[in-house]
C-alpha cells in the first residue's frame, strides 16, 4: 500500500484506488525482509541435515506406509536424476531441499499405496475415462480460475488440491471425502503453515485444500513431468525430461485417475495443467475422445506473473533471490513449451479443440464456458447456470488482493523487448499486450 500526505491529490486518489481494488505491492521483492517467525524457522532448518538420495527417500516412504512393492523399477532412475539435479541448485537453502524431499517421499509413498491398491483391486484398470475436458493453457492465463468454474458444474469430476496431494488413505485410515478425511486434515495444516510463512502467495496461486488442483500430482507418482521446475533451478532435469516420450507416464496418471473414480465415482472429469501446451500428442493418444481448451496469453504478461511469484517464494528456499536466471530460465521455458504448442496445434483436428485468449476469458467467463460445453456436447442447463454463477459470486477476481508487477524494475527487462522473441505466436494468437 502507497503512503501517502492528503496535501499530495494524486497520491491520495492512488491511495484511495489502491484500497478499493486491494492492490499488493511487494516492494522487497528481490531484498526480503524476513519476519522473525521466517527467519526463525531457515536458521531451525539450515541446523539439520538433508540428504537428497534415493535409498533414503525409498526407505522412509516404505517406513511410514509399511508397503514394500513400487511396481514397475525405472521410476528409480527418473528420481535420481531429480534429486541429483536439485542436489546442483546451489542457491537452494536446506528448507528448500528438505521441501522437495518431502515431497519426494510423499510421491513415492503415493506410488506404494496405489500399486498396492491395485494388486487387491485390479478391476481398477477396466474403468473407463471417458470425454473428458481438459484445459491445457500457458500458467499464469486464467486456467486455475477456469478449471475450478467448470468443476464447480456437479456433473464433473475433478481432482481438489487435498486429493492430489494424498490420492490413496493410508493402511488403516478410512476415507470420509470430506474435511474430516485425516488427508484433508493433514493439506489444511501444511496450507495454513504456508500461508504464515508467504501470506501473498494465495493471491497469486490459491493452493487451499478445497481449491481444484492439477493431475500433474497424480503424474509425479511415476516421477516424470515438469513440476520439479518449478521448486528448484534444474536445467538437468528438464532436459531430462525433453528426451523421454512422456507417454507411458501420462498412462501412468490414467490409471490413479480410474482408482480415484473407481473409489469415489464421477463418470466425466475436468483436468487441467499447463504442461499439456508441450505434450499434445501424447495427451491426445492417452486421453483420444477429450475435448481440449487451449487458453493464450501475452508470454510476456505470463512470464513477469511467473517469476514475480517464484521470486516472492525464494525469501524462504533460497540464500538469495536470483532473479536473473529465474527471467532467463523462465522466459525460455515459455518460449520452447509454446513452440511446441504451436507445431502441434496446426497439426492436429479442429474437432475437439478449441483456443480460448485470456482476455475474453476475463470479459465474459460464462460465455467462454458456454463454447466449451458446446464443444464437449454438455448442455449448459439451469443447474449448471445456478452453480456456475454461485462460485463467482463466492469467488470473486483479486479475493485474496490483486498482486502489482514491475517486469522493468524487478528485472530490469522491458517488455517490449522481451515482447520480440514470441513473435511466433503473435502471428497465430492475437494477444500481444500494450506495455
């Protein structure tokens, strides 16, 4: 919030503007000023030890879920080139590398309870995943907000954020699905703990237990997809990934999704990830009969969202905030993943695909969502209308504060010239901002 003496008219009408629309200025962006309580608990973590190896990672998830059988071996490579390229990111501080650990068990022990799930239950693999919709849109343009009003239509099936973080109860917990299950219980207290630490992340990515979340969870059972890039500086890893064909690890995240509906039914599913943009083939082979929602977005305007908040987030992983190589890395990533977006989209049959740009999105989201029903041969019905509109009401833009971006002065990049390398796809996607 701007300060401001009521002798100034512009900077009090600024003050008053800023109070009306919540605006989040995050002035130590790039020099934090750590609270005690975040400072207290980096000094606690820098004391203790973390060791990123496989066996011990393997160990634990074995300990606390008393299985021993994870299926099919070669996720064990695919871990040790993770923990390995997180091992290199120097900047990384021991609260960073113990998140990502925890993590990392939690996948692995995720994959102990599924297959274990599926030798008692091999019925599981004869559910059928049948049309379902799938936003599969650059981070940062409106996919999060699409993805949780569709999934507000009682017909979809959707995965919240407390599911994907613990598809599977532990042997001897008994599921409520609601927020008495011990998972939810469990998402509630580590999203309350990080809303202490990072107050102004919800306002740029709501991560609440309730909040619909992505499969890409479910695909870190097998241990392959592009979410370690965002936790950590991990140039291994994602090269790493660009050389396999993700293909038997989508069929991977398939089949949790079918023990996920075989347990809690739900006949038609609502998915959403960005990674989708780089992986349509494979997506398409897995999921043939989906309608797909492409939503597009100004790079640029992505890019600064995207690195604002992974830098609002290295205060507390990293000894220093390194924005730099986060602009670099992340204004490459977008550019390679919307390369391969575009090679393929023109590629591939208009039937069950359709681009939608963020700003008509934003204009009018119930009209965007009306084509989308269209597209995937749902009616868009009076109940569908009514729960629609309620989650709106109930979930208006800017909830948590409407968080204010400076490309130029954080990063020292304009974006006008960050602007010239997508030139690519402004040529096929009108959505090229005025800066």
């Amino acid at each position: 919030m701007v300060a401001a003496s009521v002798t100034d008219p512009y900077l009090w009408f600024k003050v008053v503007v800023d109070r009306i629309n919540n605006f989040i200025e995050i002035d130590d962006l790039l020099s934090p000023k750590l609270s005690k309580s975040q400072t207290e608990i980096i000094e606690m973590m820098n004391a203790v030890p973390v060791s990123l190896e496989e066996n011990i990672v393997l160990d634990t998830a074995q300990k606390s879920t008393g299985l021993t059988d994870f299926g099919d071996q070669g996720f064990k490579e695919r871990l040790r080139v993770q923990l390995l390229s997180v091992s290199e990111d120097q900047k990384l501080n021991n609260l960073g590398r113990a998140s990502i650990f925890a993590d990392c068990v939690r996948y692995a022990s995720n994959r102990l309870l599924f297959e274990d799930f599926l030798k008692r239950h091999p019925e599981i693999l004869n559910e059928e995943i049948s049309n379902p919709i799938i936003v599969a849109g650059l981070p940062r343009s409106g996919t999060t907000h699409l993805l949780n009003l569709l999934a507000s239509d009682k017909r979809l099936r959707s995965v919240p954020y407390w599911e994907s973080r613990e598809p599977l109860p532990l042997p001897g917990e008994n599921p409520t699905w609601d927020n008495s299950d011990p998972r939810y219980q469990r998402c509630q207290a580590a999203w309350e703990q990080q809303d202490a630490m990072l107050p102004v992340l919800k306002a740029m990515h709501d991560m609440s237990p309730d909040h619909v979340h992505e499969e890409l969870e479910l695909e870190n059972l097998d241990f392959s997809s592009y979410n370690l890039e965002w936790l950590a500086h991990v140039p291994r890893w994602r090269d790493y990934y660009y050389s396999h064909d993700q293909t038997p690890h989508y069929a991977y995240m398939k089949n949790v999704l079918k023990a996920l509906q075989w347990l809690r039914g739900g006949d038609r599913w609502v998915l959403k990830c960005p990674q989708h943009m780089e992986q349509l083939p494979v997506l398409l082979k897995t999921f043939p009969d989906a309608s797909v929602v492409l939503t597009h977005r100004d790079p640029v305007a992505v890019i600064t969202s995207i690195v604002t908040m992974l830098a609002y987030g290295q205060r507390l992983k990293c000894s220093q905030v390194d924005a730099k190589t986060l602009l670099e890395y992340w204004a490459d990533r977008i550019e390679r993943l919307l390369k391969e977006c575009v090679r393929d989209r023109f590629n591939l049959s208009d039937g069950k695909i359709m681009d939608l740009p963020f700003q008509e999105f934003m204009d009018d989201d119930l009209g965007a969502v009306k084509k989308i029903y269209h597209l995937a041969g749902l009616e868009f019905n009076e109940t569908s209308q009514h729960e629609l509109s309620a989650y709106i009401d109930n979930n208006p833009r800017g909830k948590y504060g409407r968080v204010v971006y400076h490309l130029e002065r954080d990063f020292g990049v304009s974006p006008v010239d960050l602007q010239e390398r997508f030139s690519f796809y402004y040529k096929h996607y009108q959505v090229k901002e005025i800066y």
